[in-house]
C-alpha cells in the first residue's frame, strides 16, 4: 500500500493541473471549490470561483451577503442549491464558531449543506487530516483499480468504496493523496478512452490486468427524464432604456430560487395570471427552449406581453437589465430572455 501511496504522490507532484484553489489550505475556500466542483467541469469552475473569493473572501463576508447577492454570483453555474446551502452553511460557522470553520470532522458534518464528501475534502486538504473522499472521479478509479463490479449507487458499492478510501489514504499528505486521486480520474483515468499507458497505478490495477477498463465502474440504471412543457412569458413594462422585466422568485427544487420570467404548465395567460399581472400578450409564441436537466426535459414555448403591470412584493418585482445582473438568474432564464429580445 505504501508503494501506492508513494507512486500516486510522486505522479501528482509532476502532473496536477495548476488550479487556483490549491493554492489555499483556507478551510473556506476550499469549502468554496469543492461545492462548486460538485457535477461541474473545472473549466467552468474556475472563473466562477476566482469571482466568488474575490467578492466574498471570507466566512464572514459570504454570511453578511444576502441571498441574490450570492446567487448572482453563481448565476449559470447551474445546481443552485448548492449555493443556498453554502451560504446557510457559512452562516451557521460565522454564528457558532466566530467565522473560523470548525476542524473536528463531527462538527463539520453537522453543517447544512456539508456531507461526507465535502467534510472530507476540508478536513484532508485545510486540515491535513487522513478522512477519505469519494466522488466520481475517485469511484472510477478506485472500481477499476480494484476491480469493483457492483453498480455505482448501490449501498454495497457505496459502502465498498469509502472503506478502500479510507484503508488507501496515508496520515503524511493525505490532502494530496485525496487531490491525487480526483486528478487521475479526471485526466487520466477518464470515462472514455483511459490512459492506461500513463496511470502510476496500472501495475496494480485488476481492471487493466484483466482487460475490463472500459466496462468498469458498472453504471447505475438510470430513469429517461420527464418531459415538461411550460409556458414563459416575458413581461415588460416601460420602453427604451426605461424597460423592465417582470420576474419571480422560481421554484426552489426546480429552479433554486432563481429569479425567472412567469413560467407554468399551462397557458402563458395563467403565467401571467400567477403572477398577478396584466400586460397585452402576443398570442403566438417567439420562440421555443429545450432546457434539459438531470430528471426532466424542459420544453418551453417563450412568449412577449408588453405594458406589463402589478404589485411588487419580496418574491415578485421588475427589474431592469443592470438590476439583473446584481441578481441570480439562471443559465435558463438567460435563453428565454436572449429568444424574447
């Protein structure tokens, strides 16, 4: 096991990516990165999270933040909830342990939004202690490297893995080790065509040994998404560099409490209708979205309605372009305002 260890440090020592947040062992900001990782390409993140720091730098400044500040911020991110539970999360470590993110593994995990996962990634990167982490990238690696053939999903495999995690990681650089394993998942021991030729791990590996990389780890049964046609009305009220678009607060499990334009499953008059406006509806859609998410498929008809009019609450306002940009709105809502302008 040691060898392992070793090989895999020695790789990562010469091949990790340069990315911003391992230049940190801020137990915040690695918090920060690791929730926006979650189902999210690198690539994408790394602007996202350079943004974020920079805005909300520390524990404090993100809980003084309120809630569209900080959705703005991951406005296109996708996974808003995430950014909720984040927030509430930093607001629960700025009121029970003065901003300073707590270092024992339980109390960490009794944070909203951080499972074990996540607590795991804090406590072996900020904290360098040896608690294990299993993501995506780390199940395939390890299913592959130990030849794991139960799906993934499974309370057998899950169990499985994060006991090989936790037997793997070494107490001397274990926030490495946990990096060094996500990294070759991701650059090396991939989904699709794998290279084996460059994994530190391939000597030891029963998937290689026997010729079962590429089936290996067993996909979990997924179900066909379910699709969804809604009805978007871009409501504006006022002309020229006086316009301004009705939105609402969406709904959180499907739209993460984003701000969006009146959408339902029915008509764009009951859009406009729950939303409590009145405005003269072109009656022929201009355009139409196909939007697809992890368990529907959205498809939406976009609609105009001009002299739009009604009463501004907390959840239910008018905003004008720069307003909108100091508020969350999703990669979504985007495409139905870039159809209806």
């Amino acid at each position: 096991m040691a060898e392992l260890q070793q090989r895999l440090l020695s790789w990562y020592d010469e091949s990790a990516r340069d990315l911003p947040w391992r230049a940190t062992t801020d137990p915040y900001a690695v918090w920060v990165s690791e929730v926006m990782l979650q189902q999210t390409r690198v690539d994408t993140v790394i602007p996202y999270y350079e943004r974020f720091v920079r805005s909300f730098p520390t524990a404090r400044a993100l809980a003084d933040a309120d809630e569209d500040a900080v959705l703005s911020h991951w406005s296109g991110l996708g996974y808003y909830r995430r950014a909720r539970m984040l927030h509430a999360g930093v607001r629960e470590v700025v009121a029970q342990y003065d901003g300073v993110v707590p270092e024992d593994a339980e109390a960490r995990r009794a944070l909203p939004g951080i499972g074990r996962y996540t607590a795991g990634a804090i406590g072996s990167i900020a904290f360098g202690k040896p608690e294990p982490v299993v993501d995506g990238n780390v199940t395939r690696v390890l299913a592959r490297l130990l030849r794991i053939d139960t799906p993934t999903g499974a309370a057998v495999t899950t169990k499985r893995l994060w006991e090989e995690a936790a037997r793997l990681i070494p107490s001397e650089r274990p926030g490495d080790f946990n990096q060094a394993l996500m990294e070759l998942g991701a650059t090396v021991c991939t989904p699709r065509q794998p290279k084996c030729e460059s994994c530190p791990l391939s000597e030891g590996c029963a998937a290689f040994a026997q010729g079962e990389v590429d089936a290996l780890p067993v996909a979990k049964a997924r179900k066909a998404p379910r699709e969804l046609k809604l009805a978007a009305v871009v409501a504006t009220s006022g002309r020229g560099a006086d316009r301004k678009v009705w939105m609402n607060k969406g709904d959180k499990a499907l739209f993460g409490g984003l701000w969006g334009v009146p959408m339902i499953e029915g008509t764009p008059r009951d859009a406009l209708r729950a939303a409590g406006l009145r405005a003269r509806l072109r009656t022929e859609p201009v355009g139409e979205i196909e939007h697809v998410l992890s368990h529907r498929r959205l498809c939406i008809d976009v609609y105009r309605a001009t002299g739009a009019n009604g009463v501004e609450t907390h959840s239910h306002k008018a905003f004008s372009p720069d307003e909108l940009d100091r508020v969350g709105v999703s990669r979504l809502m985007l495409k139905v305002l870039a159809v209806a302008f």
